[in-house]
C-alpha cells in the first residue's frame, strides 16, 4: 500500500512513522524546505537561544531508514480520485497513492490590515520566519508583538533577553492572556513581563500601518503612534484548510474526523492541527503527534482509537512557568488565591464549583489543584 502524507509537522512526521511501521510505503510531502522541526522551538531560534540544527525532529537519514521518501519543498497543488486510490500533484508532478493522510496544520491569522506584505511586519509561524526574525533583532532594535497570547509573550521574554533590543507587547483586551487567565494571575504577569524589560500595552487597537524611514508606524485606534522597527503578530491560528476542500472533505473550523481521524471522504484521514475534535480546533504539539500516530496506523490498516488529552495550558520558559486549566473567570466566578512555596496559584469558583486552576511558578500547587476541577469547593477554608 501506498500513502501520501501531505504536511512534514508535529503530525504529519508522526503519520509517516506509524504508517511507516505498518510496511506501507510513505510519501511525505512537506511546503517547508527544511527537514522537520519542532515548531514551538523557533521561538528559540528567532531570538538567537536556540541553533537551527538542535530543533529537528530527525536527520535526514532517519526517513530514509524507514523508508520514508520525503519530499522538501513540495506542497501539494491538487488531489484527484482516481479508481480506488488518488493522484496527487505536487511541483507540477503526479504521484499515485493508495490512501491519504492530510496534516497541513495551521496558518497564523493574518486579518486583512495585516495582510499586506511589509518588510518590517512578520508572522512567526515557520523556521523560515524565525532565521529572518533572528537577523533583525541586532542591538537598537524595537520589537513590537501584537497580540498578548502565549506566542506572542513567550517571543517577547526571549526577544528581551537580546542585548540592545528593546520589546513592546500590544494588546487589544484589557489583559493579556485573557482567555486563560483571571484578572488576578494576568496582573501578576504582567508585572513579571515588566521586570524583565517587557512594556505592556493593552487595551489598544491597532487601526493603519504606515511605513516611515527606518521604521513601521503603528497608529492606534485612540489616536495614539507608536513607531518600531520590527512589528511581529500573533493573533492565533486558523486550520489550513485550502487542500481539504479541494479533496471535498467535511470542514467546520478544521476538517471533520471520527474517533479513528478518518474524515468524511472514504480513504482520507487527518490528523493535528488541521483537525477539529469535538468542534474545536487545537494548537497543541502533543496533540498533533498522538493524532499523527492514529491516523498514519490506521491509514496503513491498523485499528487504532483516539482519545483526547485535556486542554490544559502549560508553557514553561527557563525562568517563568505559566499553567492554567478550566475558566479564565466566568461571569459570577470568584477568585480564591492559595498558598504556595513561591509564585502565585488562583483557584476560580463558581456556583461552589472549583472550574479553573491557574498558577504563575507554582507548579505543585497547581497539579494538587487541577485534579480537583469540576468537584464542590469548601467556602470557608483556604484550600479545596
Ligand atoms: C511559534 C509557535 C510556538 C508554539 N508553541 C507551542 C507550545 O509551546 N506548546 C504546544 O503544544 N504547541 C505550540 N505551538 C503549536 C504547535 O506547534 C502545533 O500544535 C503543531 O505544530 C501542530 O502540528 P501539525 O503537524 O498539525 O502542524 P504543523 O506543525 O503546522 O505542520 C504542518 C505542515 O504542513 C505543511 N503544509 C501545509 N499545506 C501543505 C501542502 N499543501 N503541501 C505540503 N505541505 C503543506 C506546512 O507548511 C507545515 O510545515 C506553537 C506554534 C507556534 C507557531
């Protein structure tokens, strides 16, 4: 049997490998023209942590041992079904398979202010981006993050840490991370982001870019300007989903999978960040190789079921680690602080419910906390 795995990620690199161990033959069909990497870890490249080298999934000879032909540089124009299996045409070449396993993963949202193409205005979504971004970030740099998400923060920590860089996060909600974190850990913070050179910006909205010499413009929605000389978003992702509908799969916010990944198109399966389960989409590595694992088994024939892992957040930078499980602060909740070592744990009640744990450097609070979710909370003491 024969398969194509379409996108060379967390996902797809795992799809090869699974289908790979079943004695199917594996095309990998990857749009990046560097060998698979870890895509969280470009953060460590772009800020000059981390050499490009060290954050590869493999060398190239591990698909090759495997009998894996992988194919750089080749996105996947088109699909065709033909008799029982596909044809599949990338860089102008036709490759027939038997079976398909898509794992395009995701695309940074870029809302049409931002989609016009500007030297001093990047996404970082790919090695490609981080290797441009690293150039950029010499001393006398002014770095602006838009967007106070996990990226965009976890960018600004590193960017800081550049000699002569100075990092400016915007953020359009009255807090950062605000769909994981209370008022009171976001606060926390953003003091931490503060004393680490960080300057916070939020409640602002970015409404023009304007290119002046040296620089790009920011014009806000309030009047104010504020100028830098690398501007770089991170406003979430969306699934890519432009090869998903041209195969004439079942897409919501990302492509329609059963408990075996196998989408609505008989001899497809998907898998990662392409994905949605439970009609939401994720951005979770794990996620994508536990997934990819699935989908490549069962491409190959194999019987396997997959099961979700919670969505909980946790991010662990070399000197602040953020974790957050549930609610961020629901209407009507309350925010009950609990006593850690060092760093800072909130628990959000609601209705007597504990449905949101969240912790700044205070990991065994949190874990002793987080199995506890959804159970009744005790109202007079400190603990649950
Ligand atoms: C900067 C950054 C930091 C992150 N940090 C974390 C973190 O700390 N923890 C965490 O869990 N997750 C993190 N994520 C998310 C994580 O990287 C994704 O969940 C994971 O990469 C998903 O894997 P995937 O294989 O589904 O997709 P991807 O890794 O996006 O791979 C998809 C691949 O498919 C390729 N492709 C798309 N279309 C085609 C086509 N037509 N033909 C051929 N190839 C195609 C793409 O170019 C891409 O290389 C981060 C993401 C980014 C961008």
């Amino acid at each position: 049997m024969r398969i194509a795995v379409i996108g060379a990620g967390h996902a797809g690199v795992a799809a090869a490998e699974a289908a790979a161990k079943q004695g199917a033959e594996v095309v990998l069909f990857s749009a990046e023209s560097a060998l698979p990497y870890f895509r969280p870890r470009i953060v460590g490249v772009a800020v000059g942590r981390e050499a490009e080298e060290a954050i590869l999934f493999h060398p190239r000879e591990w698909f090759e041992a495997r009998g894996i032909e992988l194919r750089l540089g080749s996105p996947v124009e088109s699909v065709e079904r033909v008799d029982a299996g596909f044809v599949v045409r990338a860089g102008g070449k036709d490759e027939r398979v038997d079976r398909l396993v898509l794992a395009t993963g995701a695309c940074p949202f870029t809302p049409p202010l931002y989609a016009t193409k500007r030297e001093r205005l990047s996404p970082l979504w790919t090695l490609a981006d981080a290797r441009a971004l690293s150039a950029k970030l010499v001393p006398g740099t002014r770095l602006c993050v838009i967007g106070g998400g996990i990226l965009g923060l976890e960018l600004a920590l590193g960017a800081a840490a550049r000699p002569g860089v100075s990092v400016t996060v915007v953020e359009r909600e009255d807090r950062l991370m605000r769909a994981q974190l209370s008022d009171l850990v976001s606060g926390a913070l953003r003091d931490n982001l503060t004393r680490r050179g960080v300057e916070v910006v939020t409640n602002a909205c970015v409404e023009r870019f304007e290119e002046v010499p040296g620089a790009l413009r920011l014009c806000f929605a309030d009047g104010g300007v504020r100028e830098f000389e690398q501007v770089v978003y991170a406003l979430g992702a969306r699934a890519c989903l432009d090869l998903a509908r041209v195969c004439g799969l079942e897409v919501g916010r990302g492509v329609r999978v059963d408990g075996s990944l196998a989408t609505s198109v008989e001899g497809v399966w998907a898998c990662g960040d392409v994905v949605e389960v439970d009609g939401v989409t994720r951005s979770v590595a794990l996620e994508a190789v536990k997934q990819g694992r699935v989908a490549g088994e069962n491409a190959a024939g194999g019987k396997a079921v997959y099961r979700s892992v919670g969505a909980a957040l946790s991010y662990r930078h070399p000197d602040l680690e953020i974790l957050a499980i549930g609610a961020a602060q629901p209407e009507g909740s309350r925010l009950r602080e609990v006593p850690t070592e060092k760093g800072l744990c909130v628990l959000v009640i609601q209705d007597g419910l504990l449905v949101g744990v969240q912790a700044l450097d205070a990991r065994e609070a949190f874990r002793q906390h987080e199995k506890r979710l959804g159970q009744a909370v005790d109202g007079a003491g400190e603990g649950v």
